[in-house]
C-alpha cells in the first residue's frame, strides 16, 4: 500500500519534483552571484505571470496573509476609505487588516456563497470617495469567484486603487493585472504558483507605487514596510546585491523553477487547463448529485471547488476518502463550516488526479453510505475530457 | 574542480543531509495528522533547545526581522520605554521596531566594536522606569557578544522584560533562557538552529505573555499579532488542527529534524563545541596577523568572527577566498563596511570546516600579496583542537 496520499486541498497543492528537488539543494548565500540571478529571474518572471509589464513584483518570507498585510499596510493612511466586496473569510479578513492599518472600511455584504451584485458594488464606488476597493479574487472559504475585470473596471472610474486578494487564483484564474487596471495583485507560494508555503507575493502597479510614495504617514508594520523591500527587489532585478531581511533562498530558487514551468506551458494554456479540470471535476460531483457553496454556476471558481456534503453524509466522509489515497478540506466558513468541503484542483493537477479524486470520493462516499450511480462520477468527468 | 563551496557565512550556513533531505518530501496538508505531530514536537523541542521549560515557542514563516517585530510588537504599547543596549546595526533595528510599534527608546551607546559598559546600563535601567531591555545577544553586523546573562539580571531587579535578539546566537552561544530570567528570546531558521532560510523563531515567558495579556491597545501588525499565533501553536502541541496562516510545512518539518539533532548532541555539549572552534578559528586568524572587530577578548562572540582585512588588502580578498572554495560575507556596520569581513561559524560546522576555511583565507591572502608565514593559521587551529 501507497504510503503517500495525493494532495488535493486548496493549498498547500501538489509540487512538481523539479520545485522540490530545488527545495533541497544546498543553501547558497543571498548574497552569492548565482543566486542574485536566480532571484532576478524570478522577479522578472513574476511579472509575465502577473500580465503586468510594468509592475514591482515582491517575494518575502511569509504566508499569505503576510502577503495580504503587504498590500493594505502600505496603501492605506488613517481615514482612508476602503471598500471590500465580501465574498466570505478571507474577505472579512482583509477588511479587519486594512482596518488595523488605519482605513475605514466599508463592506458590500452578501450571503454565503453569493456576491454582492455588481450594481451595489459600482453605487457604493460613486457614493464615497474610496482609496481603495479589495476584491478576493477566489475566497479560498467559499470557492466563490469575483468578477474582477469588471469590478476594477468599475473602480477605475473613480480613481480607487484595485487590490486583488489572489491567494487561491493567481496563475490559475484568469488575472490580466495590468489590462484590467489592477493594481496590487499578491497570492502565496503554496497556491497555484506551485511552491512549498513560506512565500508572499504581490505585484504592485505604478499608481500603487505612486501611492506608497505619496503617503504623509509611516506605515504601521516594519517587516511589511515597501520602503525597505523595494531597494531589495529593485537590486535583485538589477543583478546586485542588497539586503534587508535574509531571503528564503531555498523557496526562491523552488519559485523561480515553477514560475519556469508556467512560463513554458503558458499563461493563457494555463488558465484554460484550470477551467476545463474544473468543468470535468464538477461534472462528476454533479454526477452523483452534490451541490456547491457558489449560489450560481458563474460564481464557481477553477482552482476549488466547495462543495455541501450530501443528505445523511457528515465530515466524517473526508478521513474515508483519505483512506482512499487522496487528502481533502474540510470546511472553513464559520457558519457552515461543518456542512462543506473543499478540493484544490490548481497547479499541476490535471485529468489524472481529477480522476483519482472523483475515483476517492465516489469510494468514500460509498462507504459513507451514500446512494449513487457508482463510477457516474469519473465517468462525467472523463466526458468532459473527450470533448476537447 | 567541485562546483559547491562551503558556505560560511553568518547565516545561512550550511545544513546537515538529513534537514535538507527534508526539504523537499512532497508537503504534507498543515492540518494531515502526521504534520501535526511533527509541528507540535518541533514546538517541544524549541523549549528544550532554548532552556523554557515554562516558554512559549513560536515559529512563523519570515525572516529574522519578522522575529525582532513578533517580540516588539507584541509587548510595546504606546508611551512604553524601552531601553536598548548598543551593538552595532541590528541594536539599531530593534530600536527602529520598538518606536515603530510606538515606545520611547533609550540607547545606551557605545563605540563600533564595543558595547556599553555594564554600568552604564544598571544606572540607565534605575533611571527611569522601562518596560523591557532589549540586548542583541551577537550582533551579526560586528560579532560582539553581549553578556546577556548579568544584563537579564539587571533588568530583572527593575520589573522590566528581558528581549534578547539571538538572531545569531541561539543554540551556538549559551543562552539558558529561564535560568537566567530571559523574557523573549528569538532567532531565524537559517543561523545556528540549522534550518534552511524562512522561519522566525520565538520562545516567550510567562512573563511576556502577561505583558501581552495585559494590553489596553490593539497590536499594531497584524500578521505580527500573538492573539492569532498563540492559539494555533497551542493547538498544535495539543496535537490538534488549527489555522491562522498556513504554515510553512517543509520548514517546520526540517526545523523538527535539525532540533532533533542538536538535542541528541546536548545543548551543553553544542554550546562548548561551538566555543572551541571559534577558538581555533581565531587561533589561526590571530596567527597570520589579522585584528577583530570587537575591542576586547570577552566581546568576541562563538558563532561569527567579525576580522578587519590585514593592510594592503581590500574586499576583493573574498573572492579570492571564493575562488579557493569558501564563501564568506563581507562587511555591515555602514561606518566600517569595507575594512571588515565575516566568517560563520555554527551549526554543524567543526574542526573539518574551520582548517577548510583558514586554508581558504590563507591562500586567499596570499594571492592578495599579504606576506604571511603560509600554514600558520591551519596549524594553530590544528593546536587548539589538538589541546582538548
């Protein structure tokens, strides 16, 4: 029997063996020309990634709330209007950080697993006058997805900084950072970027920058402050050496080998990929009549799918599945968090660990005693596979 | 001609198979049994390491100054003084943190190289009334070492807390944390503890969580903040699942293996071995003529030789040194940054490590012209270990 369980939660994700073996190569110094390089590289790689040509990528040693701290602490003075569309924990999350730096902060409320209409949003922008609006591209609690072309296109108008939560979408949900005029993009290392965790990162817009530059107020946090990580990215992308906080070097070089990875398969293939693993994964969920936490189908995101356990099936479903080789999520949001799950489905996955987790799922589901048609599942998925 | 050249730097340094074999296991889910058995033996081992039986460990995906922030931020209330005993750069850090997170700082200075003299800070601390005395155990940037032990004892006469920055000190000089009435002690993964770059370590007393507890204003960084962290490590010795941010799981998983090993050598033992190398090391740089940053022999720290270049030579010696096999880190302190050099010398590295590496700055200094009786400097290394 295997030992070793595929890991399809919404991050940390499964790795390719070329990232891991980077993970364990001997640490080289931060200050050593090789790699200067390799951080470079990354920097530069970052911004293809990000579709932001003229962006500031930065890469700390963090989670991805430090990531989230990143951008909100150092945009935001005391009194600043902020706006937050609420999609669930992650954006309440983001409203209590830009909250601690100094914003107000308003929300556009919504019910679990809804998005505020994009009406509300855009009468709220006109009704105030907003510094920021923050949007989660996919909360990782919900699997919802915000529209984020459109709602940066909306507070563009009114001159609001567009921040995007990217944790659980950047290099697998559609973000074209600099055509849709957002202006701070961040995710973690552990999401579809594909690294082990213990990296933030963000990209900033010029008008982002602009903005840190223009403040009258220090910024609040010293280890989230741009003033001493912007020389840094700057000289790393200069192929020199700087320092103010040892980089992770390790977790660098992994992420300079998967941002490779996305580069040779391509940004646009990419996405693609993760709609269609998303359409076949759901296909086979519905298959077998489970229903998701998104209350409509264009609010489903293609790196996660979250979905409600069905009638007399309880948490206890996901130690089954296990058992059947594949690791999932258990529910995250508060107020239903015992009645969801969650599966990761970015990165490398595709058709074959689609397949072995529907495969686990209708087993564990089997076991829970749960009716169904067995083998609807793969069988829907595998469909949707031919199709293209 | 091998590609790989020993790294010995102060920090990161180099790590043992096993941890890097770590590195890259495929990761485990933050909330899979096994990694939670693991990050709660980690969090154990971090209090045996430290000598806090009572403490409360803390480890977080950042850098070192991510730790220096975890202590300030957390125990700095507006208004609070803090006194801060002079080193070099990273006493200059700490200070810069502990007014960001808004306390009065006192400095007791002192020269480059030098630390301010014991009475001095016995007066200063009687002088008024400071919430906490912060000591840079070692500062990396001129490798002085604070007696730390008689500083905690002063400071503990006046009720105030004792932050001791062990950056470069922890696990490699003596620190016996409750014995000597340590309040927050902190360091990074990649000094003296073994562990590839990207993990702030923290042990707290009792003490310090009471001066958390008590606080009547909200901590000003929020990734920072206790009161997410706190539970999530107790959680996690209580061998149970819980989220704040997703820890960085092949960190934490190689942090349990290098505690594993430096519990098997004995803090004891690990203290002395770290002694008696950095005496041979300066045994054979004192040999060949070369003169140190720190202004007396009870100043010069275990870990880090902080070595002024011999006249007539400049910092084109360290790539020179680089080319013979050995990386080593150039200067710091801004007012003496190119006159110096530095040399790490903790962990894993011993006898072998210490004459590869005098061999290495010998002919080194002798492509740089420096006349100097070639062999001196292995040979009186070889003495002191010969000695013991």
């Amino acid at each position: 029997m295997k030992e070793r369980r595929l890991l399809m939660i919404p991050g940390p994700i499964e790795f390719t063996d070329e990232v891991l073996d980077e993970m364990s190569k001997p640490t080289l110094s931060h200050l050593d020309p090789a790699f200067i390089e390799e951080f470079g590289q990354a920097l530069e790689k970052m911004r293809r990634v990000w579709l932001a040509p003229h962006g500031q990528p930065f890469a700390v040693a963090g989670s991805g709330t430090l990531a989230m701290e990143l951008a909100a602490a150092n945009i935001t003075e005391p009194g600043d209007n902020v706006l937050v569309v609420h999609t669930g924990y992650f954006s309440d999350r983001m409203a209590d950080i830009f909250r601690l730096h100094g914003a107000n902060v308003d929300i556009v409320p919504s019910a679990v697993g809804d998005l505020p209409g994009p009406e509300a949003i855009r009468a709220q922008l006109k009704a105030k006058k907003y510094k920021a609006l923050s949007v989660t591209h996919v909360d990782t609690s919900t699997g919802v997805r915000a529209d984020v072309k459109n709602l940066a296109a909306a507070a563009r108008e009114t001159g609001a900084l567009v921040v995007v939560d990217g944790v659980c979408a950047v290099a697998g949900e559609e973000l074209r950072m600099e055509d849709w005029g957002v202006d701070i993009a961040l995710t973690a290392s552990q999401k579809a970027i594909g690294v082990p965790p213990g990296l933030a990162l963000l990209v900033a817009s010029e008008k982002a920058l602009a903005a840190f530059n223009a403040r009258k107020t220090p910024v609040r946090a010293y280890y989230c402050d741009w003033q001493y990580w912007l020389p840094v990215m700057q000289a790393y992308e200069a192929r020199k050496p700087a320092y103010f906080g040892t980089p992770p070097v390790n977790l660098v070089r992994a992420l300079n080998v998967s941002l490779a990875q996305i580069l040779i398969e391509g940004i646009d293939a990419r996405f693609m990929r993760h709609a269609r693993n998303a359409r076949a994964f759901r296909a086979g969920l519905s298959a077998i009549g489970l229903t998701y936490v998104p209350v409509r189908e264009e609010l489903y995101a293609n790196t996660l799918t979250a979905a409600y356990y069905p009638e007399g099936v309880d948490a206890g479903l996901l130690s089954r599945i296990a058992e059947e080789g594949v690791v999932l999520a258990g529910g995250l949001h508060p107020s239903i968090k015992t009645k969801y799950f969650r599966i990761g489905h970015m990165g490398m996955s595709d058709a074959s660990e689609i397949l072995a987790t529907l495969g686990a799922i209708e087993r564990g589901l089997a076991k829970s005693g749960y009716a169904f048609d067995a083998g609807a599942a793969v069988a829907a998925a595998q469909a949707v596979y031919k199709k293209l």
